[in-house]
C-alpha cells in the first residue's frame, strides 16, 4: 500500500479553497493508502502566532478536519508538534540543504517581500521542515496545491541528496498527487487569485462563518453590468462565481444559469442567491459537526493521542535508520 503525506498550517478557519485543493483528496486517500494528516503548527511559528492564538488554531483546524470526514480509524491524524522526531531529522537535513537553493524558493522570495520585517531563518528553511513532514513517513505521494509543486521538487532534491551522500536508500523520492489530473486552484470571491484567507475582506468562503456572513459574502460578490452579446466569453470575476458553483451545485443548475447568461437573460441576484443557497447546503452539516466536535474535548484528546503515538512510531523508524547512517552509533 503506498503512503501518503500531507498537512495544512493552522493560521485560522478552513475554506473551500482548502477542501477542495487539499481535504477532499485526503478523505479520498483515507481510503486507499497508509494516510498521514497533520496540523503543521510548527510551520506557523514563521508568522509568531501568540500561543494562545496558535492553540486555538490548532483547535479550530483538528475539529475541522475531523469534522469534513478525516476518520482517525482509517489515516493517522496528528499535530506535528507532538512527533519531536520531525525536529530532530529537521537539524539533521538543514546541514544538507544549501543557501542559494533556499534562497530561490518562490515562497521564501515571496516572503522577502510581504513580510520585510520578519525574514526569519524559520522561512528560509521552511522547505526543508516540509520535505522533512514527507520524508520521515517515506511518503510515495504527497497531495498539494500548484502553489506547492516546486517544495515538493526540493524534497525529492534533499532526498536525493541524502541518498547520495551516504550510498543508501534511505528516502523515496515523492511524486505530487492530484485528485482531477490537474492541481486545483479555487478562485476567490473578491480578488482574482486563489481564495485565501489573506484575500482579504470577503474574499474567502469560510465552513465556520455564521450562515448570515456566508450568504452576504456572496450576495456581494462582484458582478457586472451583465452580457451584452449571446455566447459571449464570461470575465474572470464571472467565470470564477461560475467555478465556485461547479464545486457546489449540481450540473443541471450550472448548466441552467449559464444557459441563461448564453443568452444574455442572466439575472446576478437570482444566481448568487442560488449559489449562495448551494453552499450553505454544502457547508452547513459541517460546520454544525465542528461545533460539536470543538466542544468534545475527550474526542479531541483521544484522536490526538492516538495520532501522535502512530506518527511517532512510524518516524521514529525512519529516524532510528538516519541516526545509523549518518554515524550516530552509540557506545552504551
Ligand atoms: P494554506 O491555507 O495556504 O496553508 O493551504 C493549505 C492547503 O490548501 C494546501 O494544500 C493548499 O494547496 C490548499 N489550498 C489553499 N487555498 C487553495 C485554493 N484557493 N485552491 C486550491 N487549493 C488551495
């Protein structure tokens, strides 16, 4: 069976964007693979979260996996933070892990820029922590978003590397998994990029929004001033409520509203009162499940400790074989 690896960071509330482009494949994988998902809390200490703010977060994103299906019976669910293993192979593959590739890496230029006030060594090795996430479980498949394809390429290149250095092979180099062939990109609904939680104001679906804030997001989702000649091609900010309603509804209603705006009969407020009325039916089941779930603190112990007690022995294999090789032999 082959093994997969993935995590999100716990920086505040899950959105659509994040099912689908992460969760959905991870409750498809439950399924079919030897499955790792992780709250990757050590990775948002590149932001300094307070640690009251990093707690709830953590919260917030385990109740919210578990509540979108993530089945602790069928994947080991866990916080990284628990497994120090992940630590220790982290110093270890830094000392292999070189300047100027880091220093290439288009999140860590990114980074560069938006946050100037807090480069922190912490993001420039952010791709070896994550390379560490996938290499410790010896993950043959690691389902991630476009914007993550070139880690994934760094984590086969320190693989690689490790492989090389010590003549073994140790680690399996990891392909990027996509559920449709294609990585997902789910628009947002205010910008043009992805939905993402720094989109700003109301630019993210969010599964824990009251009802009353979802469906105002959406009524006030940017439209125009509506088509002008049949067929026509639809504008971004269109088509993107368009693949929003893909995602929820069913193809019969897609196909009617753009039926509708084909022949130039589109009505905004009908179609985003739809679509609103889709999403929360899509959303709404979950969100009543993270409340409860939120609340069930024994659950919540339980899962976490059971996650952590499989992560841990599953790296604690990896890491006992690395020590060997890379010369830690003990003399007692
Ligand atoms: P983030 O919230 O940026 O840490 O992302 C967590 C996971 O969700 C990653 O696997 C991302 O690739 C995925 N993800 C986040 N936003 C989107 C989006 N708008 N469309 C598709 N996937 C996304």
């Amino acid at each position: 069976m082959k093994t997969v690896v993935s995590g999100i960071r716990p920086t505040g509330k899950l959105h659509l964007g994040n099912y689908f482009g992460a969760v959905k494949s991870f409750l498809q994988m439950q399924e079919t693979h030897n499955a790792f998902f992780f709250i990757a809390d050590i990775h948002s200490l590149t932001t300094h979260p307070t640690p009251a703010d990093l707690h709830s977060n953590v919260h917030q994103v385990l109740a919210e996996y578990l509540a979108m299906g993530l089945d602790p019976e069928k994947c080991t669910l866990f916080v990284q933070s628990d497994v120090p293993q992940i630590s220790e192979l982290y110093t270890y593959m830094n000392m292999n892990a070189y300047l100027g590739e880091l220093e290439r890496s288009a999140s860590f230029k990114e980074k560069v820029k938006t946050q100037r006030n807090n480069v922190n060594a912490g993001l420039l090795t952010y791709p070896v922590l994550m390379a560490v996430d996938i290499l410790i479980h010896k993950a043959d498949v690691v389902p991630v978003g476009k914007d993550q394809e070139q880690h994934l390429e760094m984590t086969r290149d320190f693989a690689k590397r490790f492989n090389h250095m010590y003549g073994v092979q140790c680690f399996n180099e990891p392909e990027a998994y996509s559920r449709t062939g294609k990585l997902v990109k789910v628009p947002g609904l205010t910008n043009n990029g992805k939905m993402s939680k720094s989109g700003g104001e109301g630019d993210a679906i969010f599964f824990d929004d009251e009802e009353k804030v979802t469906h105002k997001k959406i009524m006030r989702a940017v439209t125009d001033s509506g088509p002008e000649t049949m067929n026509q091609e639809k504008p971004e900010a269109i088509q993107n409520l368009f693949d929003i309603m893909s995602l929820v509804s069913s193809t019969d209603t897609v196909d009617h509203f753009d039926a509708l705006y084909n022949k130039c009969e589109i009505r905004y407020g009908d179609f985003k009162k739809q679509l609103s009325e889709d999403v929360l039916k899509f959303i709404s089941p979950i969100r009543e499940r993270i409340q409860d779930i939120k609340e069930d603190k024994s659950y919540l112990q339980q899962v976490t400790q059971a996650g952590a007690e499989k992560a841990k022995s599953s790296a604690e294999a990896t890491l006992k074989e690395v020590r060997e090789i890379i010369g830690f032999r003990r003399f007692y």
